[in-house]
C-alpha cells in the first residue's frame, strides 16, 4: 500500500517523513511490545502502536521498518520526533484507536507480514 | 453481535467454558499495555492481545469486557486461565496476528453498525 | 562468494543497567558497522535484532554489562555479559511468553517474555550461561551467508 494511502485511510498527521508519497509499504504490524515487533515484523512495513515512546522509534530502527504510526493521537516528546528525524523514520499519529485503524488498514487490502 | 458467532467466524478457540460465550459484544479494543486498556476500552469490547499476564483478567473484569482474545497462538499459563474461569471471563485463542484479528473483527461488527 | 570481510573487527559497548533513554544505542551503533564493513543487509537485520534484545535484557534487569562483537569472515559473534541477578530456571526464561519483569517494564513496552526466544531465533549458534546471584552471559553467533 502506498505511503500516502495509508496517511489517508488513517487521517494521520505527518510529524517526520522523509520518504516520496508514493513508497510502498508491504505489511503491517500492530503491538505495544517491542520484542514481538522484533519476532514478527519483517522490514519495509507500517508499525501501528500504542507505544508512543523512543523505544518505538529505536526498534523500528533495529527492524528496517519505516513507518510508524502512533495511535489515539498520542503525541510524542521531542526526543522522539528528534530520533525519527535523525534515523528517517516516518512518524505519523492518528486520531483512531488501534482496533479502528487496523480495520481500516486492513480493509483496504494491506496485511500483516506472514511468519 | 453474540462473541460465539464471532468465535466461530474467526476461529478463535475457547480455553473456557462455553456459557460465557453467549454475551453481547459491543466492539473491539487492541493494546497490549495494561494501563492504556484500563483508560480507554470501552464496555462490552473484545480486548485483542499478546498479554498472556494473570493480569488482563483483573483489567478485563474491571472494564467489564466481553471477552480476552490472545494472538499469534500465544498460550497463556494456568494462573491466568484459572483466573478467567473464577471471574467468568470468556479467554480465547487464534493463531493470527493483532492486525489480522482485529482487521477481520472491524468488518465483522461494521457491518452490523457497531463502530468501535 | 562471501561478505567482502577480509579482516576481523573487534570491539565492546558498555551498558549501564536501568538507563532506559540510552537504551538500544550500542545495537544501533553495532548496527551502523556491520552495514560499513558491507554485510549484507538480512544479515544486518539479525544480528542487530539479537544484539537489541541483549542489550535491552542488561538495560532491565543488571546493573551493568558488556556487550562485545567479533565480525570475522566467517561469522559474527555477540557475547553479552553482566553483572545482574542471573536466571534461576534457563530453560523457563527460554519459552515465549514467559517472565519476571516488573509491571513498570511492560509498561514501558518490554518485558512480554520474547527477548531470549527472539535472541535464539535470530542466531546460528545461541549459549547462554548464568549464575544466581552473579550475572548472565549470553553468545550469540550468525554465520555470514553465502551470496
């Protein structure tokens, strides 16, 4: 799914991005746990999380994965948009929950990585 | 919707009894850090988790959730299953992903009008 | 053909227990080399996965470790060592989900009984040693693929 598609399905807020609109991101992954993200996650996907911390952002960065998404418009502090920014990390918040957005990702046809 | 028609349209296999599998749900709610389901799932939701902590059934007990569902097959000790079984809080499983569940859960009761 | 490594590389982070806003800097770092010296991306990925889970394990629970790395051109090998309160039951601590972080460490997002499963996953060869009382030592070893 394309970067933009997902900003919009989400209507999320853009805090750091440094990739074009049209990037493809292949799969999602949603949790607040850092390790599963590391179990599960493959690179080039979209982390959905609650997780509105520097922890996100560093195992995002450990990951290869390059669009995180904070949910129920969760704001960050400014060391964490500052690492996003310095690991070109995409940071976007959305007003959803992490269920509804989700079900909105998932309805429009991305999927989570298979294991 | 009733959580037994959504069980059995998602697979989701019950680790207690089935009687409690008759309640009403009112939508879904995915978080894996207990103080965020405390504060903000709503009454009746599904909780989706990777939580497998004794303590999702005190959290779930105290929100009045429908049900515990814990994903990617996950097992949970006997404490917390035990736990469950005493405070008739339905905890079920499913092999697939939080994205997935909830992916397929948000269609299920948007299409029966029930948002979230 | 191998990794173009035609030497080996050495070197060590120290970890200070409980400092969580520095947590994951070393396998970052780590991370930077091994993409420097040209190992392949897959590669990359997973020792830095297994280093992350290291370092976050001494983050959480000792008061201090060290994490050092050897990149040969065979392998590359992660010994985590710390000073902390060791593990009392290691093939207990081994199964997914289980734990004994307290409740202000899963609030932080770890702590969900993944971190030495997720260590072993990501590695060919996977040791680990500890002693009640003195501290854990954990080696990891991922060969460098043939490409």
């Amino acid at each position: 799914m394309r970067l933009d598609e997902i900003i919009r399905i989400l209507d999320a807020v853009i805090i750091t991005n440094s990739q074009e609109p049209g990037a493809e991101i292949e799969w999602a992954c949603a949790t607040d746990l850092m390790s599963d993200v590391l179990y599960y996650s493959r690179g080039n996907s979209v982390l959905i999380t609650g997780l509105a911390k520097q922890q996100a952002i560093r195992t995002s960065d450990i990951a290869d994965i390059k669009v995180v998404v904070f949910t129920r418009g969760k704001e960050p502090d400014a060391q964490t948009i500052e690492l996003s920014r310095k690991k070109r990390i995409t940071l976007l918040i959305t007003p959803y929950s992490m269920y509804t957005a989700c079900g909105k990702l998932y309805e429009k046809g991305l999927r989570c990585c298979p294991e | 919707m009733k959580l037994k028609d959504i069980a059995e349209i998602l697979s989701l296999k019950p680790l207690t009894p089935a009687g409690g599998l008759e309640r009403e749900v009112s939508g879904g709610y995915v978080g894996d850090l207990l103080s965020d389901v405390m504060a903000n799932a709503g009454e009746g939701n599904i909780w989706i988790t990777l939580q497998t902590h004794v303590n999702i059934v005190a959290v779930a007990v105290f929100k009045n959730l429908s049900a515990v569902v814990i994903v990617n097959g996950r097992m949970p000790d006997a404490d917390t299953i035990d736990k469950a079984v005493s405070e008739n809080i339905p905890l079920l499983l499913t092999g697939k992903s939080a994205f997935e569940t909830a992916g397929k859960l948000y269609q299920i009761l948007n299409a029966k009008g029930l948002q979230d | 053909m191998k990794a173009k490594i035609d030497r080996t590389y050495e070197g060590s982070f120290h970890i200070v227990g409980g400092d969580f806003s520095r947590a994951g800097e070393a396998s970052t770092e780590l991370k930077s080399i091994l993409l420097n010296v040209g190992i392949d991306e897959d590669t990359v990925r997973r020792v830095a996965i297994a280093t992350f889970e290291a370092e976050m394990n001494i983050m959480i629970y000792a008061t201090a470790g060290i994490l050092r790395y050897t990149i040969s051109p065979d392998e590359i090998r992660v010994v985590a060592e710390d000073m902390g309160p060791g593990i009392e039951d290691i093939e207990l601590a081994m199964q997914e989900g289980y734990s004994t972080a307290p409740d202000w460490v899963r609030e932080m997002g770890w702590g969900a009984g993944m971190g030495l499963p997720n260590m072993k996953k990501n590695s060919d060869v996977f040791r680990i040693e500890s002693v009640v009382g003195e501290g854990t030592t954990v080696e990891m070893t991922i060969r460098l693929k043939d490409c």
